[in-house]
C-alpha cells in the first residue's frame, strides 16, 4: 500500500513534471487528508486503478532523441576500418545501448553535430529525427516505422573518418509501444494495434494512433520523439494512460457519453 501525502505531491509540482489530472491512485493506496485538499484546492480529481490494473493501465514513455543506426559497413567508414561502436549506457529495450561515437547530420539548409549512434549495429543504415530538426536541415522526412525506408529521403552522414550518402533512410519514428508478450497479453493487446494513449500532465493531450510492437524481448515502453514530448509535457520515465485498442477519437467520446 502506498501513502500519498501533501509532501510527495508538492515534491512532484518542485520536479517540473505537474500532477496528472485526475490523479490516479492504486486500489490500496492512501491518500492523507491534507494530501486530499491540496488536490482539492487545485481542482484536481481523484481516480481509483481497479484491482490488477495499476502496472496494465499506465505505459512508461521513452522520449527518443535524434539518433542514427549503422550498419557494419558505415560504421568502419565513418569511423575507420575495424572500428566498432562502444557501449556508453543501455537503453531501456535489453540488448540496445546508446554508444560513445557521435555523427554529425547534413542537409540543404544546416547541420546537426554530436548526432548519438545506437548501437548494436544493424543491417541497413536508418537515422530518426524530429520533424523541427527537419526543418534545421532542410529536408522533409516521411513519419515511418522503423525499418520502413522505401522512398524516405536520404541524407549526408559525417564522421571523425569519412561520410556517408544515403539515398534513402531518414525518417520521423512514428511512435510506438514495446510490449513483451506478458504485456501484451495482460492488456489484450496484439502486434499491430492501434493504440490511445493519454498523457496525465498539465497538458492532457492524447496519442491517437501508437502502433503495438510485441516481440518477448521487448520491456514496456511507449516512444516518442522530442515534438511529441514537448508537446504533452512529458519525460522519460513519466507514463501514459491506455484508454482505446483499435478505436478513433470519436469511439472514446462515444463510450464516455454512454
């Protein structure tokens, strides 16, 4: 059980992050009187996580910067023959990790320096940016799944040894939610989905259209690129609330009014 007081609330508001509005609270948590007024005071409801619900309602985000993924190939050109990408910190998926070499991005219009590789390296060379990076470049980036590159735009790719010239691969990630197959199956959810997610901070806004990515290796995560976090006020670490599987706008309104 966990005790939700005026203290912790007032420690969330000092953190940047807000408080969610309604604030949602476990079957057997408490929340201390004073704890109570002082959402009271700020119009901020209080809503109940049915039993068993609290960890399948609520998805981390992952907010993903710009980063770019190698394939063996580009590595050694970029960095020179024999290299390899070095572990800096793992990412939240296992097995993933950010690494120390960095790539600087150029466009029409800019660049962009101290661009993060991901490692481990893949098949096919793949950078993700921010559709405001974008415009810094001057490209126009189609939104994509990862590993969907058939006719993106491509894009110049400079290293501490050489460049890179893609003719194709420079995409918006769409955003996404990792599931293992415990996940997934807890919330009913299958590879695929069509997800709504609603973000619970000062600015409600909600994720209309997040794509399901199950595989058993994945751990729970909902990612997003910088614009969609700034957006909705959101961080790393924070969550996002599942409230629709295959539905639209519309359909969630409907239910509510039913």
């Amino acid at each position: 059980m966990g005790l939700i007081t005026e203290t912790s609330l007032r420690a969330m508001l000092g953190s940047g992050r807000g408080l969610p509005n309604p604030f949602p609270i476990g079957a057997e948590d408490r929340v201390t009187p004073a704890a109570a007024d002082f959402l009271k005071d700020r119009r901020i409801g209080l809503r109940r996580i049915a039993p068993g619900r609290e960890a399948g309602a609520l998805i981390p985000v992952g907010v993903s910067n710009r980063h770019v993924h190698l394939s063996p190939s580009h590595v050694e050109v970029l960095f020179g023959r024999g290299s390899r990408l070095h572990s800096l910190r793992e990412l939240s998926q296992k097995g993933q990790f950010a690494a120390q070499e960095t790539v600087t991005l150029v466009g029409p219009k800019g660049e962009i320096p101290g661009v993060r590789v991901l490692g481990p390296s893949r098949g096919v060379t793949q950078v993700e940016i921010s559709q405001t990076d974008g415009r810094q470049l001057g490209v126009a980036p189609a939104v994509r799944l990862s590993g969907d590159l058939a006719g993106t735009p491509g894009i110049l790719i400079r290293g501490p040894a050489g460049a890179v010239v893609l003719s194709e691969g420079l995409i918006v990630a769409r955003n996404h939610v990792h599931l293992s197959t415990d996940d997934a199956a807890r919330l009913s959810v299958q590879h695929g989905d069509r997800l709504l997610l609603q973000s619970l901070g000062d600015r409600p806004i909600v994720f209309a259209d997040a794509t399901a990515r199950v595989d058993e290796r994945f751990s729970l995560d909902f990612h997003i690129d910088t614009d969609e976090a700034n957006a909705a006020f959101l961080r790393t670490g924070d969550v996002v609330r599942l409230v629709g599987i295959n539905m639209n706008i519309a359909d969630l309104f409907r239910e509510r009014q039913t």
